[in-house]
C-alpha cells in the first residue's frame, strides 16, 4: 500500500514536468516570416579575433625579456608606434633566481582609471622550457592585420633579431606642401631685378 502514493506522486510531478515542456503557452511567429538565428554575433571588419600562440627559443625568460619589451616600447609605443595613444604597457617578471618568468600585457588606454590600464588587448608570456623559452601571445582585442604584424615582430624579436612590421600599418604621412605664393604679388628671378 506504501509504494501506490509514492507511484502517484511520482505521476503527479511528471505530468507536472511535461506541462512545463509544453510550448502551448509560448509566442509563436507568425506564418510566413524569416527565420530566426540565435546565438549568431556578426564580426565587424574591425573587430579581433582572439587567438594564442606559442614557441619556443633560446635563451633565458630574463634575456628574452629584454628582448620583446624593448622591442614593443620602441615599435608599437614609440614616437611613430601605431598604439602610441591607443594603449599603455605593463610588464611583470621574476627575478633570474627564480626562473625570469614573466609577462607582457598591453591594455587599452583608459583615462578614466588613474594608472589608464583599460581592458587587456595583447599579451606576452615568457616561461622557463626545457627546450629554452616558452613565448606565448595571445591576441585578445587588436584586430587584424596589425595583430598578426605584432605576432611576427614578437617573433623577431624572440629570436634576437630587430625590426617592426607593425609600423607598415601606420598612415602614409603627407609631404608637406610648396609654399603658396600670395595673390597680386609676382616673382620675380633676383638677377632680372632692374
């Protein structure tokens, strides 16, 4: 006799869970208009894809280090970088005695904080491998092709070389104009003077 009111309770709520299953109550479309797609978010042109990356080099993190943040300071962020006044660096790094591990972070400028560090845009790790250095990048939201120019330059530098790719993206600067000559006045060559 015990198990018939446990058999209709358990009836009760599973009549209870197929009435909430139920789309009888729910909104329909009307006939004849476009379906739907959810979930589905349109990349602008402009927007990042976010994506990581990894090597590995010779070396010591410490050396490397050196290496990729001199190379950042002075191409993306110098004088004529292209991220000059978009984004601020930030670096982390251990010490050589305790492995040199360290990371690279640039963030979108925002004045709005005291220190203008905004969302995190582009990073750098470097780690102690048994193979050398371990140099990941990860992309987070600088769009392409000026981040795929910063993982190449990443590279290069890791490798020990120098260079900047992501300089070829910056603006054709324009070449300053000849002198305009003011209306009602003539030129005249200094030996035709009379």
């Amino acid at each position: 006799m015990l198990h018939r009111p446990c058999a209709m309770v358990l009836v009760l709520l599973q009549a209870i869970g197929a009435g909430a299953c139920s789309s009888a109550n729910l909104p329909q479309l009307p006939a004849g208009s476009a379906p739907v797609e959810t979930g589905a978010v349109a990349a602008g042109p402009a927007e990042a894809t976010p994506y990581e990356t990894t090597s590995i080099v010779r070396g010591t993190p410490t050396e490397i280090y050196a290496l990729v943040a001199g190379g950042a300071l002075r191409c993306w962020l110098g004088a004529d970088g292209p991220l000059k006044g978009t984004h601020v660096f930030h670096a982390e790094a251990a010490p050589p005695a305790e492995g040199g591990a360290a990371e690279i972070v640039l963030h979108e400028r925002d004045p709005s904080y005291r220190d203008q560090r905004g969302p995190r845009a582009f990073r750098v790790s470097l780690a102690a491998d048994p193979g050398g250095v371990r140099v990941g990048v990860a992309v987070i939201k600088i769009a392409a092709p000026l981040s795929e120019l910063m993982v190449r330059d990443v590279a290069t530098w890791a490798g020990g070389d120098t260079g900047c790719q992501a300089r070829a993206l910056r603006p054709a600067q324009a070449q300053p104009a000849a002198p305009v000559q003011k209306s009602g006045t003539a030129s005249v060559p200094k030996g035709s003077q009379r």
